[in-house]
C-alpha cells in the first residue's frame, strides 16, 4: 500500500474498531442519573426536602408557571423551560450543556432515548480518537507508533465505558482539548489564534476543570522554540479562551440568581486548601493508577469486584518517572513533557478540588497524554525495531486484557445504576400496574432519570424523594421516618423504588437499607401497609431493585 493510502486506511480500520467495541448495547445498558438528567425534555421532578409535616418540590415544580429561565440543585443546574421542551444551559456551576447539544441534536437520528444520546457520545468518542491519531503525527510519532496510540485509547476501559454513556459534556471537554492541542502544533497565524481561542474557550465552557489538564500541555506546546508565537497572538489566543468562559459565567450570574451552592466554585474550601495540598502525592498516584489500568475504578463500580491498583501503579509510575528523567536530560518527546506537566496539575488541583485521591474525575483527560507519552518513550527504541514491535504488541494486549475484563465485568453486574435488566423489568412492572400521579416515589439519587429514560412517554413522572431521605438526618432514623410520613400523606405512593445492590457511585449521603427502614417504621403512623414486593435481581442475580406497592392512603 502507497504511503499516501496508508494514513486513510489506518483511519477507516481504528474508526472501525472504535464502533464494534462501542456502538453495540446503547439501549440495554442500566441509566445513570447523571448521563440522562442534561438530555430528558423536562426536569425530573424532586423533592426538595420534607419537614414539619409539610414537603416542597425542587423548581421548577415548586411554581405554578414553570416557562423561562429556572435554576434548581438537580442538574441541569441552569436551563430554559421552553413550551416543547427545557433547555439546559449549566449542567453544574462549572459545565455548561455545550456538549450536551451534540447529544440533543443527534439522537433523534441516532435511535429513540437513551439508544440515541449514547450513540452521540460513541460518536464523541470517535472524533476523539482521530484527534489523538492527528495530534501523535504531528508530534513527530511515526505511522505505526500514531496507530499504536489510537489503538491504546480505544482499548482503554475508561474512555470505553465513558463513550457508551450519555456523558457528552464531560467528551466535549476532551476533543476540546485535543483539538487546542493540535492547533497549537503549528505557528498561530492571527487566523489561528482566534480559533486556538474559540476551541480553547469551548473545553472550559464544556468542563471549566479541563483546564487543570489542558493549559499545562498548551503552555509548553506555544513556547516550543519550533513553534514559538508572537505575544500578540499568544494573548489573542489565551485571552480569548478564558475571557470568554469567564464573561460567560459573570454575564449568567448577574442575569440569573443561581440555586443556593451551585455557583461556579461554590463548594471549593478555600480555607482548606493549605491542608488539602498535602493530598497531592496521594492524589497524583491514583490518577496515574488510573490512566494505566482505569479497571481499578471501574471494576468495583461495575460488579463489585476488586482490583489491586498495584500494578496500574508501578506503570504509571514508571512512565511519568522516565517521562521526567527524560525530559531532565532534553531527550523527551512533546507528548512525555505534556504529560508530566499535567500530571502534575491535576494532582495538585485535584486535591484542592476534592481532598479525596479516590476521586479520579481529573485523570480521564489526563489519559490520551499518558498514551502519547508511552508512545513517544517506545520511539526511542526505533533503533532496535524488533524489541519496539515486542513491547507494543505486549502493551497492545494488556490494554486489550483491560477491555475484556470491563466487557465481562458489565454483562455481569452487581450495580442497580448499570443494570439495564433490572432497571426495564421494573419499569415494565410498573406499566403494567398503570401508576397515576404521585404513585410512583423513588429513594436514592441514582433513580432519578431511570424510570424517565425507559418509559419517556409516561405523562405522570416520578416523585424523587432522595434528599429528604439523605443519611445523616437523624442518629434514630428519626428525621426520615418524619420525612416518609410527610411523603405519605401528602402524596398517593402507591408504589415505592428501592436499591438493594451495592452501588460506589452513590456516595456517603445515601443509606438504602436506611431509607426503607424508615419506610416500614412510618407506615403505622399513616394508615397504610404493604401489600406486595417485587424484587429484580442484576446482570449477576444478585439483588438489584426492588418495588413495593402500599395500600391505598386511608383518605382516597
């Protein structure tokens, strides 16, 4: 094959790739809250809270007239309730729904509900995947070594996972971010700064964090003595990328007052941030955990499985380390100092952001990096081609072994927020039992969206009730039982959705076992009993869901 034919072949075979791994399951996989909530035409509707006898809805539920700008605590965050459908605008105070409108757009071509939204982040996915072939070549990698790290990303569990979720927002942020980086390869023409400034504004817009990744990178490739630029367009092009993100947020926030703590950077500690930094090494270690075996996040979010960070541990280690003693000595390739560069400030932000080093939200960009830097290590052995072949090869199928165990690991989850089996036979448990309004209550934060997405043309949507159901309302359970009474009396409840499965996603706020032993305690009190349990068991058959259908309230 000529060279000119190879780079289109090798395109077509790694979008091919792409899609045989992601494009299959998009309408069986369980919903998460958080991947459906930007993309549902309405906001769910959720119970603010529930004291004194008396509960409240969350806006815009709480208003008789519900068009125009509404800001709430359920995401979107910021949006526009239109007559046909709500808009968002804030997905959180630091993400705005721009990526989210790729999923708008393109699902109703893609497939019904969820099927579609999904389809546009594996299309996300996609262009990301091809931004990291053409960001490799023009950083100096050959055509197989290019490949070999498209490969990688597209094997990863974590970029696999995420592109078969309804996630878009967090995706943009990602081809944002690449797309600057590749921009910013050439010397920036005026022409050029102002797009560099646009696509630079576009991933902050999408995840206002992506900058702890991205700017790093983006600073090193503007001053590399091949490149340099002038500090006119220079300006141009960073002025650009965070004025208007910044002027965004201001012109938003002085238009429309923002829900109570969901402003941009409302819940960052500042008075924590000194003993937060002593997080960092720690913090730094689990991302680079992550971007070397995103398993061990997964697997046990997945099916509850454990999976020792060790040996992601030594690798990313080793990577970032050699990355650094390379660079020390001006023999590192483009893509090691941009890794190392960010590493860095992602373990730093991300301990002032967090304080937690479980959370790992900061190394999924961090990760197309990590791959570029391996990349640009293993071109250093050209000379020996033989051992390069080897060690790529042996790092292809590690990385293809990663993938597998994810594969496996989902069609046998233990997770009620992935279990698409439980999630769909419950919600046709409940078709078949024809709930009315207020029928149905739900207990935990990762049911709101779930019923919505499977059945999308039921008029009478849930009653979510998981923050006035939150742990910690009483050592005795006593505020939830005063919470379900409340509930109870005040709305029918025939029908009641509960967790019974493990679940790491749903945070140290929730207590399913809790919430349904408030349930049984509060009954009495209002007159009302069980009269049937229906239990859904996951992927696994292991306990997943469960519905419990009460008595009629004694004043209906």
């Amino acid at each position: 094959m000529s060279a000119r034919l190879a780079t289109p072949a090798l395109l077509v075979a790694l979008a091919a790739l792409h899609l045989a791994l992601a494009w299959p399951g998009a309408g069986e996989r369980g919903v998460i809250a958080e991947e459906i909530t930007p993309y549902l035409p309405r906001h769910p509707v959720v119970l603010a809270g529930a004291e004194g006898g008396r509960v409240r809805l969350l806006p815009p539920h709480d208003l008789s007239d519900r068009r125009g700008f509404v800001s709430t605590a359920q995401w979107p965050n910021l949006a526009y309730v239109g007559e046909r459908r709500t808009w968002p605008v804030l997905i959180k105070g630091h993400q705005s729904a721009l990526g989210t409108y790729v999923g708008i757009a393109a699902a109703p071509v893609l497939g019904d509900g969820i099927a579609g939204v999904r389809r546009s982040s594996v299309l996300l996915g996609l262009a990301l995947v091809g931004l990291l072939f053409a960001l490799a070549r023009r950083l100096g990698l050959g055509l197989g070594l290019a490949a070999a790290a498209a490969v990688a990303c597209i094997l990863s569990p974590g970029l696999l996972f995420f592109a078969r979720t309804g996630y878009g927002f967090e995706l943009a942020s990602r081809v944002a971010m690449l797309a600057a980086l590749l921009l910013a390869t050439r010397p920036l023409t005026a022409r050029r700064s102002a797009a560099l400034g646009l696509v630079l504004a576009a991933a902050i817009l999408c995840r206002a964090t992506i900058a702890a990744t991205l700017l790093p990178a983006l600073l090193l490739l503007l001053v590399h003595p091949a490149h340099r630029a002038a500090p006119r367009r220079l300006a141009l092009a960073l002025g650009l990328g965070a004025a208007l993100p910044l002027l965004s947020a201001l012109a938003v926030q002085a238009a429309i007052p923002l829900h109570a703590g969901t402003a941009p950077a409302a819940k960052l500690p500042i008075a924590a941030l000194a003993a937060r930094t002593a997080t960092a090494p720690a913090t730094l270690a689990a991302q680079l955990a992550y971007v070397a075996d995103p398993d061990t996040v997964l697997l046990p979010l997945v099916a509850d499985l454990s999976r020792s960070p060790l040996p992601g541990l030594v690798f990313g280690t080793a990577v970032f380390l050699l990355a650094l003693a390379r660079w020390s000595r001006g023999r590192a390739g483009d893509g090691e100092c941009m890794f190392v560069a960010a590493a860095l400030a992602n373990a730093l932000f991300g301990a002032w952001l967090y304080g937690d080093p479980r959370q790992f939200q900061l190394g999924m960009a961090l990760e197309p990096l990590f791959v570029l830097a391996v990349a640009h290590q293993l071109q250093s052995l050209a000379p020996r081609p033989r051992l390069l072949a080897a060690l790529v090869a042996g790092l292809l199928a590690a990385r293809a072994w990663q993938c597998g165990v994810l594969l496996a690991a989902e069609r046998a989850t233990t997770n009620p927020m992935l279990s698409g089996k439980a999630q769909r036979e419950l919600t046709g448990a409940l078709a078949e039992r024809g709930p009315g309004p207020g029928d149905i209550v739900t207990t935990t934060y990762n049911h709101v969206g779930m019923l919505e997405a499977w059945a999308p043309r039921s008029s009478d949507p849930p009653l979510h009730a998981y923050r006035a159901l939150r742990r910690g309302r009483g050592e005795d359970d006593a505020e939830a039982i005063a919470a379900w009474q409340a509930i109870l009396r005040h709305h029918s409840a025939r029908f009641i959705v509960l967790s019974t499965g493990p679940n790491l996603f749903d945070g140290p706020f929730t207590d399913n076992a809790a919430s349904e032993r408030a349930l049984l305690s509060a009954l009495p009190a209002v007159g009302r009993r069980i009269v049937a349990r229906s239990d859904f068991t996951c992927d696994s058959g292991t306990p997943c869901l469960a519905l419990l259908e009460l008595s009629p309230r004694p004043d209906l």
